[in-house]
C-alpha cells in the first residue's frame, strides 16, 4: 500500500487551491513527514495538503532519500522522542548533511540540537549547536498559547511575512543557541525565547505553525517553497 501511494505522490501532476483560494498547478512538491509515533503527525499532514503539497507519512530510507524536504514533528518528552525515532535518526542527518531541506517542529526542533536535560540528559541531532532546557521559573509552565514572534528579514521561513506576527506554543522546555552561523527568532516571554531558527537547510520552529492559522500555514508554504527550489522548481 505504502509502495503504490508513494509511487503516485512521486508521480502526480496537481491542481490544488491554495489557502487564499488561487488556483495553481504545478509539479508536486513531495515532502515526508517523519513518522515515528509521536505527537501531531496527522495535523502536519493535513496543514500540507491544505497548501497544495504532496506529502507522505514514512520513515523508510527510500522515502526520506527520494522527498524533496523531510518534516520532523513532535510532541513528548524529548529522551523518549529521541528513542521514538531510533535509526531513522542517521537517515535525518544524512538527508540534512547532504543538503536536503529539514524542518523541526516543537520537540522536532529542539531535536536539532546537541542535548537536552528534559527529565535526565539526552543527546539529540546535532545538526545546531546548543542545549534546550528548562524554561526558567518565574513564567507560567508550560509556555501554551498565543505569542508575538519577531521575524528577522533574513530567515527564509518568514519570507514576506513582515517583522512580527503571533503563533501558538505549547512547551515546557526551550532551546539556547551557541551556533553563531545559526539564525534566530525571538518571542518575549519574560527572557529572549528561542522561537525559530535556521542553520542553511536546516529549519525549525519552537512554536506549531500547523496549529498557527494563518501565519503558520505561511510558515509552512515558505518552506514548501525551499523544497521546491532545492530540486530545481
């Protein structure tokens, strides 16, 4: 089954209306969403489709070596998200190293990094430099809800979206970049939290952008447009 709709995926020429209801046609942008049985794979799935993109639900090596950008979601505990995905890991850093575009979302994100001191230490991607941790006391935890996002001009995520515009969280922990070729996004929460960053193919955003609206399904047509870009469209 898996077989005959990733051959049709690969394969099929679109007509699909966009969220401000132009109609377009174009060669479809195939991306695969990680599966590994954590968090909010199905909503990610659905906010692509609704974009017009061609979008497939694997973890296997053929899949993640043929799509034109990987999507790595998440909701859980990060030490168990890690071991969730498990050898699918090397293939995400292959496919990352090799230039493919690779977007974190929520613990996804923070699975970019080195390490995490979520409920005892846990080695991530290493695909960004820095550690995620606790959210420092003080706040409301977890960080759940809307919050206004400062959007550097030079993050390929935010493209055309202007300087600033609100998203939805819901987490506990928080990211802190030492990468300085890394690009960053802030959101206030009493300290600068980290809320998106990018290191050349590598994106993510702390924040759901598929529970976002408007905004996060902008997001989410920004990198759909890296991808197509990265395979010569």
């Amino acid at each position: 089954m898996f077989a005959m709709n990733y051959r049709r995926v690969m394969e099929c020429i679109r007509l699909s209306y966009l969220t401000d209801g132009a109609l377009c046609c174009s060669m479809a942008c195939m991306i695969v969403v990680i599966d590994y049985n954590v968090g909010n794979v199905k909503s990610v799935c659905n906010a692509f489709r609704y974009i017009g993109c061609e979008v497939a639900l694997s973890r296997e090596a053929g899949a993640i070596r043929d799509a034109w950008g990987l999507v790595l979601p998440g909701v859980a505990a990060f030490g168990y998200a890690v071991s969730a995905l498990g050898s699918a890991s090397e293939l995400v850093k292959e496919a990352a190293s090799a230039g493919k575009p690779l977007l974190g979302i929520c613990v996804g994100f923070q699975m970019l990094f080195d390490q995490s001191s979520e409920y005892g230490v846990h080695n991530g991607l290493g695909l960004i430099s820095g550690k995620v941790g606790a959210i420092p006391p003080g706040r409301v935890i977890p960080h759940m809800g809307w919050n206004q996002v400062e959007l550097p001009g030079d993050m390929d995520l935010f493209a055309g979206m202007g300087d600033r515009r609100h998203f939805y969280f819901a987490h506990s922990y928080c990211a802190s970049v030492s990468d300085e070729t890394a690009k960053v996004a802030y959101a206030d929460y009493g300290f600068e939290l980290v809320a998106s960053a990018q290191k050349g193919n590598v994106y993510g955003t702390q924040f759901h952008p598929e529970k976002s609206g408007k905004c996060g399904l902008e997001v989410l047509r920004n990198f759909y447009n890296i991808c197509q870009k990265g395979h010569g469209h």
